[in-house]
C-alpha cells in the first residue's frame, strides 16, 4: 500500500515534467519566458499567500521549523565551501547550484501531494528562504555583489511571504471573494512550474555529465545528512521533519543556470549539474517518501 501510495504522489509530478519536456522535444512552441513570468510574479506569490492564510500551523512550531531551515542551509554552504576548496573547483561556479536546490518546482508538489496543505504551508516557509538566500547570498556567491533590498522588491514571492506572515499573525483573513481568487490564481503554480522545468532541462546543453553526477550525488549525500541531523535535533514532529528532509534534498534549480548564465560563470557546467541532479530525483524522491510514509 505504501508502495502504491509513492507511486500516486511522484506520477503527476515527473508526467507533467516529462510533459514540457517531450513538447519542446516535437518542437511545439511554449512561451517560456511569459509562462515563467506570470508563475514567479503572480500564480506562487498567490498560493505562499493564501497557504501561510491559511494555515493552521501553530506559530511556534513555525518559529522553529524556520531556525531548523536556516541552521540546515548555513551548515549547507559551509560545507560545501571546504568542500570545494579541498576538491580545488571555482566557487563562483559551484557553491551557490550545490547549496540551492528546486524547493519550488519539484518541492512543492512533492510535499503538497504527500502532506497535503499542511505539508504545502511548511514548504512555502523552505521556498520563500531559499529565495531569500539564492538572489541575496546566492548573487553574492556567483556575482561578488549584491543588494538585500533591490532583492525585496524585485521579489514578489518575498512580498507574499511577508504579507502572509503578517495575515497568519494577526489572525486576519481576505474577503471570501479575494481569497477564492488568490487560490484559484495560486493553482496554476503547481502544474505550471512542473511543465515549465521539463522544458528547461529540455532547453539545456550538457557537458562533462559524468563529473555533473558525482556532484549531484554529493549534493544529495551532504543536504540529506545535515537535514536529518538539523531536525532530529531540532525535535520536530513527523511532517515538518520529512518536509526539510524532502526540501533539502530537492535537485539543482534552474535559476542556479540562469544566473551563472547572467554573470558569467561557466552556465554549461551549471547545466550540467541541473540535469544530472533532477535526473537522479525521479530515483531517490520515491526512495525518501517511502520510508516518510511508512
């Protein structure tokens, strides 16, 4: 039954994703940069507002499922830093695409079809931190510059976070006509960013994939160790504890190559890395919800 049930969860989420790919492949036209625009700006800011809205978490237990976040993440990335100073690779390259991985694409699904919306509410909490790190600290790592506050406006996820955080708080609620918008809007995102990333891997060219692989197991070795580390230590109960484990040990995001691509690091072995890492997805994601649910 178990084995059933991880069957049901991954199904829609690597079909759409073999979906996109598969169209790009025949050569039908998708509107990648529109569809990428109305999802990051529009449809996930609606659904991390209503999901935080929402959600019947209690606040402390998101209080410290937050500092387990951010503990799990900075232990990341000083890992990997030593890392790639032993194993003599560029930073500017590597560290950011192996300490950020796809907690929007491939994690949300993941944690909303095995969770449900109580699993969705804390992997909003994971995306809107990793977006927070990945174009703050993350520019910082491949670009040497970066702006903490040009990030906050220019993110509408971030916006929606605060604003959701802010409802959660507070207590208050949308009108029912405003909250059913924002939620018929915010379902868009699901199938939207799953379609969306098999049409970016489709669109990438490999390099060296061999060498792609072993650091996309590596990846996986190091950010699924510390996250169960982080949250048996943290103490937390059974779904935010598989959620950081799940969100963690998500594969390379494609926002990793666009901004090697932006500042000039090397995007193909960048590529790389994404394909090789979101390939190795569709054998261990089964794997972790197996044991999470049984």
């Amino acid at each position: 039954m178990i084995f059933i049930k991880v069957i049901e969860i991954v199904f829609p989420v690597f079909f759409l994703s073999l979906l996109g790919f598969f169209w790009v492949k025949k050569g039908f036209e998708y509107p990648m940069q529109f569809v990428t625009r109305l999802c990051m700006n529009l449809a996930v800011p609606c659904l991390v507002f209503v999901s935080l809205m929402n959600t019947e978490i209690n606040i402390k237990l998101l209080f410290n499922f937050t500092l387990a976040t951010l503990f799990t993440y900075t232990l990341i990335i000083i890992t990997f830093f030593v890392i790639i100073k032993l194993i003599k690779i560029n930073s500017k390259t590597y560290l950011a695409p192996l300490s950020f991985g796809n907690t929007g694409n491939i994690g949300l699904p993941l944690a909303y079809f095995a969770f449900g919306e109580t699993g969705l509410g804390y992997a909003v909490l994971v995306l809107s931190i990793t977006s927070i790190l990945s174009f703050s600290i993350g520019i910082w790592f491949v670009s040497g510059k970066t702006s903490f506050l040009n990030t906050l406006k220019n993110e509408p996820l971030l916006t929606a976070t605060f604003i959701g955080l802010f409802f959660l708080l507070t207590g208050y609620q949308t009108p029912f006509f405003l909250t059913s918008t924002f939620e018929l809007i915010g379902q868009t995102a699901i199938p939207l960013m799953l379609i969306t990333l098999g049409v970016a891997v489709a669109s990438l060219n490999v390099t060296h994939f061999y060498w792609a692989l072993k650091l996309g197991i590596l990846k996986l070795f190091v950010c699924i160790s510390l996250s169960l580390i982080i949250g048996y230590i943290s103490q937390l109960d059974h779904i935010p504890f598989s959620i950081l484990v799940l969100q963690m040990s998500a594969p390379v995001a494609i926002t990793s190559y666009l901004l090697a691509k932006k500042y000039n690091a090397d995007d193909k072995a960048v590529a790389g890395i994404v394909i090789a890492s979101t390939s190795l997805s569709i054998l261990y994601f089964p794997i972790i919800l197996y044991f999470q649910l049984s």
